[in-house]
C-alpha cells in the first residue's frame, strides 16, 4: 500500500500556486473558454519558431565484443525559457551531451540497425528535485527497445546524484521512433515532467532509402503543463486522476511554428505527457481542409501506410505520420489540431499544438512519396498466426476507491518489492524467449484510461471491445503502448522478443556478461504516470530458453543488481 505520506505530498504539489477554476472541475468536465488554469504569464500562440533537435555524435570505440558507439548524457538542473521572451524562466531537469548545454527535450540519438551503443548517464542532479524537494535519483529507460533487464530502466535500478551507470542496448530491431526517458520509482511523472525525455531514432537501409530524412524527417515531442506566477512548474495531477496543462508544448516551445516545403514530410510525433491524450488531425486553415496524411509506423516500427484523417495518440505511443503539403499554396498555414478524447481536462487553448507554414516550393523530391514496405520490412508480429500463441495472459486494469491506488491484476509495485514478482501466477508457466502469447487486458478501473505500456515486447492489437469497437487504422502496426479505453476489453499478441546478442556487464571486471535467453524480469505499466507512480505497476518473468528462471539477487539478470550504477 502507497504510504499517506506519500499520497498527500504528490495530492499538495503545486496547490496555491495554480488558478482556483482548475481545482474544483470534476474529471471528464472542459474548462470554459476563458478558463487557464497557469497564473503565469501567458505564450502567444504561433510566434516562436520550434526547435529541431539535432542526431549526437558518438565515439566510435572497440572492446572485446568488437566495434561500439559511446554516447555520453548528463542529467542536469538548470533554468529554461518555456514561457515567452521576457517571462521569467522555468526551472527544468534536462539531459545534455557530457560537458555541452542541456535541452528539453534532451539530446537525439541516432544509431544503424545492429550497431552496439553505449549510453553513459551522469546524474549531476541536486540531491532533491529544486522545485519539489524529493530525493533526485533517476532511471533511464530506453522505450521500445528490447534490451536485457539491467539495462532496461527498471523502477527500482536508481542512480542516485553524483553517480553514473552505462547503459548497453543492441539495436538489433527494425526501424523505429524510441525514445529515452526518466524512471525511477514513484518519481517518473515528476521527472518526465520536469524534462528528462529525448527521442532516439533506429534506422536502416530500406527506411533511409524509402522515408524522408533530413529537414523532412521532422521530430516532434508533444507535451502540456501549468505554470505558477514564478514561471516555475506547477505540478497538480487531481488526487492521482492525472496532470493536464493549459500550454501545449512541441519540442519543449509553447504552440510553436515550423516552415515546410510544397511536398511530403514525415512527422515521428511522441506524446510525451504525463496525462493528457490526443486526437489529431492536420487542418488548412485557408481551406479549411484536412491534409492528406498517412500513418507509416508506430511503436514498434515500419507497416501498410494507413490514410487517416485523424489519429488517437496516447502517452507513451509513437506514430510516423506523412503528411502532403504540394496542394498547399504559398503562404498557406496549416495548423496540428487536437480534438481530444473522454477525460482528458481541457482548456481554451488545447485545442491546437502547432503551426505549419508553407514558404516555399519543394527543394527535393527524394522520397517524396508514400511506399509500402516490403514484408521483410514489417515486424514479424503483424504477420504472426494467433494460433502461435502459447496460452492467454489476463491483466486487469483496477482502482482501489479506498487506497486510491491503481493495480494491475490487483497488485500494486509495493506488492512486487515485497515479494509478488510475477503477475503472471494464475495463468501458467512463465514464457520464454521467443514466444507469442495473447494478453486479454480489461480495463475495470471506472473513469479512466489507461495507455498501457509493456516493457522488452511488441504486439499486435488483436480486437477491441466497447471503447473503438475494432482496431483502428492508426494502430494497424507493431506497438509496444496500447490505449485501454474506459471499460473496455482490448487483445493483443505480445512477442517476446529477446535480444540476441552478447553484452558486457557493466562491471569494473569487464568480463562477459549476459545473454538474453537466461531471461529476466519486466515491467508493465500504466503511461499516465499520475497513475503509474500510484501504484500501477506491475512485473513479468520470461524464463530462460532452458531451465528455471534465477530470481536471486546474483542473477545474471537481475534488473538492479547486475549492472548497478558506479
């Protein structure tokens, strides 16, 4: 059980400091149009220009296991301008590359399919959060990637200030939007929200040849906040409901604009919130015509474009959107609207994310067109038989009205600390590497949704019952995130897919590590961290390929223990 003084210090951060009107709406209910719930000074819409996050350079190095690349990030305190040119600035937690400048969203990475990265994070973070006074440890976890459990970013694998823990991940999956983000237990919501979050991009020859790159290859990470008199963050997430701000944010600049060419781009929009979920669509506000768009990956990498006119984006999800802007005129503005979803709390501006405008003709016409990809493309669970899976997993999605925590499977992750390591018990063996299996995951939990997160694997969306009612065709994709709607009962078939290769181990010995099929433990979770830092959590085990699985804390695997930070 989540202790009381936990529970009232996330329930009090940020009361006092934020408008009256957003206290007292009831979850579900929008704001008046002339409500803002941020008593700071308020962005202007459309006037700043939103930064584009460039690729970091690695050091190309050499160890016993051959070739790698070394990225060196540092997690820092320091003073940002999210608000307006002359408001006063906001105090962020950011990633930077080792002795360079930090940013939110934090450094890009890009890295060539099979290509063994090394990621150093230096955490040179106060010992407690400057704004809200908890201990400041963090977690990296790498979204999306399967990586072994001592590199995974694991809740309880906390690297406290001063320290630093290397991070190895194989990359040996297809081409993918990932991205990097904080983790550390009970902490998540605040750290992401405070802007520890960064894409990283996997790449090979059939997407660089096929998919616009360059200026056309645009990320955009979307966010929302509220902000006190001070500029500082105002963190209020309801009692636990969750946090939805009245400043959107792309790319850590308030409803900003970016200038495009008359021709195709590609859009890898990450939702990176901590509540609030999205419905979008690209408007011409000239014609008032939605532009052509194209749904061309998701979590978990390339599929069969889907032309849509609108997309359902929860936290945590990624799509690759290709949207046409050759039948725009110059000088046409086209603006990423959200018409958001059920209970989501929205306010006078939510409604729109940022501006397009078109300047000028198109410059190139390399992959200025949509192509589908061959089947050796596609991750092999979009094509993968359900009669290839093993057994049907139940996860319950549930609220305690008493405790006001949230479980999976009627666990909370104090549960799993004390000793419930498998959420899996009632429903037979652990799986091993390799296999398919269907999750049936019902969401009983009352007025919420729930994008659920589920660490190491990919899956595909299977059914869908009430909520959408089917599987919708932005979704029709490898996912790692899967948007449970109230009350609803949704069926995906999960590939546990383990990496392959050999990896040190992290330690001063730099003798050979593990491999993936000794297996190891994973988390599950709910991506609204509101939701999962009280208490949704949960954890998997996936056996070894032979024998039993070691759940000692001289596992070979063992998610905090193996590969402790230094």
């Amino acid at each position: 059980m989540a202790s009381a003084t936990r529970r009232n210090v996330l329930a009090t951060m940020g009361l006092g400091t934020v408008a009256v009107a957003g206290v007292t709406l009831p979850l579900g209910q929008s704001a008046s149009t002339k409500d803002w719930i941020s008593t700071a000074p308020k962005p202007v819409r459309f006037t700043r220009r939103m930064p584009v996050p460039q690729p970091l350079v690695p050091t190309v190095l050499t160890d016993e296991f051959g070739e790698y690349h070394l990225y060196e990030v540092t997690e820092t305190a320091t003073q940002a301008q999210v608000l307006d040119p002359g408001a006063p600035t906001t105090t962020v937690l950011a990633y930077g590359p080792h002795g360079g400048a930090p940013s939110v969203p934090g450094p890009l990475i890009k890295v060539e399919q099979n290509t063994r990265v090394c990621l150093k994070v230096r955490n040179q973070l106060p010992p407690v959060h400057p704004v809200w006074g908890y201990p400041a440890a963090t977690s990296v976890h790498l979204h999306g990637s399967a990586s072994l459990p001592q590199y995974d970013g694991y809740a309880d694998d906390l690297t406290q200030p001063g320290h630093w823990k290397a991070y190895w991940y194989p990359n040996h999956q297809g081409p993918r939007t990932l991205w990097y983000h904080d983790h550390a237990v009970h902490h998540t919501a605040q750290n992401v929200y405070s802007g520890l979050v960064a894409q990283y991009h996997l790449q090979n020859a059939w997407e660089k040849a096929n998919l616009p790159q360059g200026p056309y290859d645009v990320p955009l990470t979307v966010s929302d906040a509220m902000f006190d008199s001070n500029g500082a963050l105002a963190y209020m997430d309801r009692d636990h409901a969750g946090l939805y701000g009245d400043v959107i944010t792309v790319n850590g600049v308030p409803w900003p604009f970016h200038e495009v060419e008359q021709r195709w781009y590609r859009f890898r929009v990450l939702v990176a919130t901590l509540s609030r979920s999205f419905t979008f669509s690209m408007v011409n506000t000239r014609t008032g015509a939605v532009l052509p768009t194209y749904v061309v990956a998701t979590d978990g990498g390339l599929m069969v474009p889907q032309k849509v006119t609108t997309w359902r984006h929860g936290g945590a999800e990624r799509y690759e959107v290709m949207v046409d802007f050759s039948g725009c005129r110059i000088g046409d503005t086209v603006e990423l609207r959200n018409a958001s979803n059920k209970n989501n709390v929205d306010w006078v501006y939510t409604s729109k994310v940022m501006q397009l405008r078109v300047t000028s003709a198109a410059r190139s016409t390399v992959a200025n067109r949509v192509v589908t990809p061959p089947a050796s493309e596609v991750n092999e669970v979009m094509t993968a038989p359900r009669t290839l899976s093993r057994r049907t997993r139940n996860i319950d999605l549930e609220h305690d009205d008493v405790t006001n925590e949230y479980l999976i499977n009627g666990m909370s992750w104090h549960d799993i600390q004390a000793g419930s390591w498998n959420l899996f018990t009632a429903d037979g063996p652990p799986p091993r590497p390799g296999d398919c299996e269907v999750w049936r995951i019902e969401n009983k939990s009352g007025g919420w949704f729930h994008p659920l997160h589920i660490h190491l694997v990919d899956f595909r969306v299977l059914s869908r019952k009430g909520g959408l009612g089917k599987v919708a065709a932005w979704e029709m994709g490898p996912k790692d995130v899967v948007y449970v709607g109230e009350g609803e009962i949704v069926e995906v078939l999960v590939h546990y897919a383990m990496a392959p290769a050999t990896y040190p181990d992290g330690r001063s010995t730099g003798q050979a590590g593990a491999t993936a099929d000794q297996g190891g433990r994973y988390m599950i979770h709910c991506h609204n961290l509101a939701h999962e830092d009280n208490d949704m959590m949960g954890q998997f085990l996936v056996a070894p390929a032979v024998g039993d699985a070691d759940l000692s804390l001289t596992g070979v695997n063992h998610p905090f223990a193996a590969a402790p930070a230094v």
